[in-house]
C-alpha cells in the first residue's frame, strides 16, 4: 500500500508540473487584464489546471450546498486545512473570485510559489508590522468589493480533532467591514492525504458551502463569539459528514 501511494504521488507531482508551466504563462497573461478580471481570469486558468491534473490522476470533486449562495457579492471566505489538496479543493470548488491569503515562505514553492505570487495575497507573520500592513492589505480589498479567502486555523490542521481553533483575523475584518463570513468545509481530505504525509491517494474530494455568517449590524457580537459561532458550524459539518471522524466519535461513545 504505502508502494503504490508512493508510487501514485510521484505520478500526480509529475503530472502537475507538465501542466503548470503553461498554465504559469497564462497567469503572467492576466497582468495585462484590469485587476478584477484578474482574479476571475486565475480562477478560471485555476479551474482548468485542476480539472486536467484530476482527470489523469484520478481524483474527482463533489460540490454541495453552492446553490444557496449569492456568488455576486463578496465573502470572506474561510476553510478547514488539512493537507496540500486543500489547495486544489480551494483552487476548483471555489467559485466566489476569492483571493487566498498565503503565508510568503510558500512562494518559494517551485512552479507553485509563482502561482501564489500572480494570484494571492503574500502576508509575511514575521514582525507586527508586517501583520499589520497584510491587514491593511486584505482591508483594502475587501472596500474595493474584492472576496478573500483566509484558512483560520492557521496552519494545516494535524490533530485528532476536526479543527484546531481559529485565529481571529477573519472574524476581526469581517465585524470591521461588515463582509460576511462563507464558511466552505472540505470532506474526504483526510482519505486521500493525511495531515503528516506527502503521500497522497486518488479518491473524491467534497467541498461544502455552508450557511453564510453576517455581522450582527447591532454589535451584540464581540470577536470571539463570532468566531465561536462559524468555528462551531464547521466542527459539527464535520463531524457529522466526514467518515474519518465520524469514526473516531464511533470510538469515544463505545469506550
């Protein structure tokens, strides 16, 4: 098994990197495009580079839940984070023009580092300042009627649980500016890469649209209940529709 898992990610790499080169040259295209042309120009090239790399690796998308969103208007969108094919369930079952937020050191990611450069927001977490000025940055974006897309939990998610908490950062923007909040859960994730491993499997990858968020416009909401509310929508989704910890709660009511 670990062979042939072994043996599959290294086709899968390979067959991404054949198809993003030229991918990488319509991206460097877009430049020429007024700005929010842009970003619906990367979802679509996005759309294409991950429908092809599926298609000959055998992995496929199933999206729920979209049809109660109004894809108009703009969303901070905010997703659970497992492994590296979050990035491809973000890159194809997205369909808000949502900008990702993407910590720097991930540009230097061959071939990838480029894509996140002509296509997200780059936020260096080094000093306060440099946290400060990527607020300003996602602000700013958000005034101009753009979506952003931000993983709460920071970093991939490597525990037992369904989530680790939530930084504030998403909920903060959201009670400022008063955009709301998507949640967007992945499902399956977990089967066909996990959390500690490069090693991925082909399967089916599930992108769920839940229930928007908005900020209460009264201010009864402080951040941390806010954010309590969209964490405690996500964890249950999970835990009711996810197989990996639907198992795992199996196991704590038999103990």
């Amino acid at each position: 098994m670990i062979v042939f898992r072994f043996l599959y990610s290294f086709y899968a790499l390979l067959v991404f990197f054949v198809f993003a080169i030229p991918i990488l040259l319509g991206y460097v295209s877009l430049k020429f495009l007024p700005y929010k042309k842009q970003i619906g120009g990367a979802y679509f090239l996005n759309r294409i580079l991950v429908f092809i790399v599926a298609f000959f690796t055998f992995y496929r998308f199933k999206i729920s839940g979209i049809e109660k969103i109004d894809l108009s208007r703009n969303w901070i969108v905010v997703c659970n984070h497992n492994n590296l094919m979050d990035i491809f369930a973000a890159a194809y079952g997205i369909r808000v023009n949502a900008k990702p937020l993407v910590k720097k050191e991930n540009s230097r990611i061959p071939i990838l580092g480029q894509l996140f450069q002509l296509a997200c927001l780059l936020v260096d977490r080094s000093s306060k300042d440099s946290r400060e000025m990527a607020n300003k940055v996602l602000k700013e974006e958000l005034e101009m009627g753009g979506s952003i897309l931000i993983f709460p939990e920071g970093t991939r998610n490597r525990t037992n649980k369904p989530l680790k908490p939530f930084y504030n950062g998403a909920f903060d923007l959201s009670l400022e500016t008063g955009v709301p909040i998507l949640p967007i859960v992945f499902t399956n994730i977990r089967k066909i890469g996990r959390p500690d491993s490069l090693l991925i499997s082909p399967g089916i990858i599930e992108i769920n649209y839940l229930n928007p968020i908005f900020p209460d416009n009264d201010d009864k909401y402080n951040v941390e209940d806010f954010k309590q509310i969209c964490f405690n929508e996500m964890e249950s989704f999970l835990l009711k529709n996810d197989n990996e910890f639907k198992k795992a709660l199996q196991i704590e009511s038999n103990d």
